[in-house]
C-alpha cells in the first residue's frame, strides 16, 4: 500500500477508531503520554486493514491534531497540507483546508 495515503473523506466514528469503507486503512485517534508546547494531547495514525504500508509498518503516524481557537473543527497536516478534521454527530470529515478563505474576509 502506497505510504502517502488519501486520508481526505468522511468517515464513520467506533470509539477512538475512525473508519471508511472506500479506505484501505482505518485512523487511530491515541493521546499522547507527555505533551509539550508543540506536541498537542492528541494524533492521528493509520491502520492498514490488511497488509502492510511501503514502510513495512501496518500503521503509518499521520499528525498531531491542532485546536483552532474560535472553530469547532480541529486541523492536521500530512505531507506538506493541511486538512480540517472535524466531528459532526457520528461522523468524521477530513478536508483540505484552505486558510485563506477562512480569514479572508473580502467578497468579490
């Protein structure tokens, strides 16, 4: 399974385990046990659901997972882009984020 992984969809939540059927992988929400000022509580990490990833690894570690002061979304960033992670209901969705249009407060 290629390492760079398409994380970007929606997904079902089980608990810490985040899941897709459309996915090869599932994602781990684990809190760390020592956190600094760069290093939030929480990250993410991906497990194959069967084999392995061109690492040689079944898990691959995705991000830290960042709050966004004034957002009721999280964010994360995996291979050089960031995505929005947010929890609505029972589900999760992972999308690119673009921070412009967020504080970009002009209309054309």
């Amino acid at each position: 399974m290629n390492a760079k992984l398409q994380i970007e969809g929606d997904y079902q939540i089980d608990g810490s385990k985040i899941t897709s059927p459309s996915k090869p992988f599932d994602l781990r929400i684990s809190q760390r046990k020592t956190t600094t000022s760069t290093k939030p509580p929480l990250f993410m990490v991906a497990k194959s659901k069967g084999g392995a990833f061109d690492t040689g690894s079944k898990d691959q570690y995705i991000s830290s997972i960042y709050n966004v002061e004034g957002q009721t979304f999280s964010k994360i960033d995996y291979n050089g882009v960031t995505y929005k992670y947010e929890i609505v209901d029972d589900h999760a969705e992972i999308r690119v984020w673009n921070q412009m249009a967020m504080y970009n407060k002009c209309h054309l």
